[in-house]
C-alpha cells in the first residue's frame, strides 16, 4: 500500500510541476503582450492588450496557485483530505484564486464590452457568478466551522501538518 500512495505523490508532484511550466508560459506570454502594446501608440488597442495581459497573468497566478497547493498538500504534507478542517482550508485556496481570476476576466469583459454592447450580458453574467461563487463560498466555510467544533482534534493536526512547510 505505501508503493501505491508513494506513487499517487510522485504523480501529484508531476502536475504540479506542469501546472508550475503552463503558469510560467502564461507569463512569459503575458510579457511578449504587454511589451507588443507599450510599443505600440498608447491608445485603446494598447488598453486593450495591457487588460488581456492583465487577465493572462490572472490565469497563471491560478496555475501558480494550484501547482503550490498540490504541492504542499498532497506531496510535502502528505495530507489525507478528510477532516472539514483540512477540506475548508484546500478549498478555501483554490477559491481565493478562482474569485480573483473570475472578477479580472469579468473587467476584462467589461473594458471589451466598450468596443461591442453585446458583450456587456457575458460580463455582468460574470460579474453575478462572482457573486454567488462568494456567497456559495462563504455558506461552506460557516456551515463547515459546525463541523469543526464537532472535531477539534482535526484542527490541532492540520496546525501540526502547517509545521512542515516551515
């Protein structure tokens, strides 16, 4: 059995470092836009380029985001996802950045929305799942603090796994 989890850690720590590659693409690629627009006249097109960067880099802090918590939960900690505890706390990080990432693509959508009406629907559309993820969100973390107080012991060890990433 420890062959079997030694390998699912090996393969978690084989997406993480190609969620890490694909975030540092989005940069670099992100960069090469951004720099095509600052020499370009400063007008709305080069607006425009610097919001689509601005949304490109939002994609690779996600892939940033998900390669470190890969990391630190399933490799370095070696967490078992079952106590409400660790669960609220894995997914509290995947939805910081899922909000984050989903609010600039709605600005994103907002500025293109200028240029063409039609796209003002997609970005309030968005802005309103913005919305409900945060309230969605905000339900599990206050429905699972009830299920904390039922096992404070799960609390104590997740603090104890904080101890090896120091």
């Amino acid at each position: 059995m420890k062959l079997v989890l030694g390998l699912y850690s090996a393969i978690h720590a084989l997406m993480a470092g190609l969620f890490g590659i694909a975030a540092l693409m989005l940069i670099a690629i992100a960069a090469r836009v951004a720099w095509e627009a600052f020499g370009s006249s400063l007008d709305a097109s080069s607006a425009e380029a610097i919001i689509e960067a601005m949304g490109l880099l939002a994609a690779a802090v996600v892939a940033l985001q998900i390669s470190q918590t890969i990391a630190e939960e399933e490799v370095i900690r070696d967490a078992h996802i079952s106590a409400p505890t660790r669960v609220r706390r894995f997914l509290s990080r995947f939805m910081v950045v899922i909000v984050v990432a989903v609010a600039i693509e709605a600005l994103v959508a907002t500025f293109k929305a200028r240029e063409d009406p039609q796209l003002l629907l997609y970005a309030a559309a968005t802005l309103c799942a913005v919305g409900v993820i945060l309230a969605g969100w905000g339900l599990f973390v206050r429905l699972n603090r009830y299920a904390e107080e039922l096992e404070p012991e799960a609390m104590a060890e997740a603090k104890r796994e904080d101890a090896k990433l120091k």
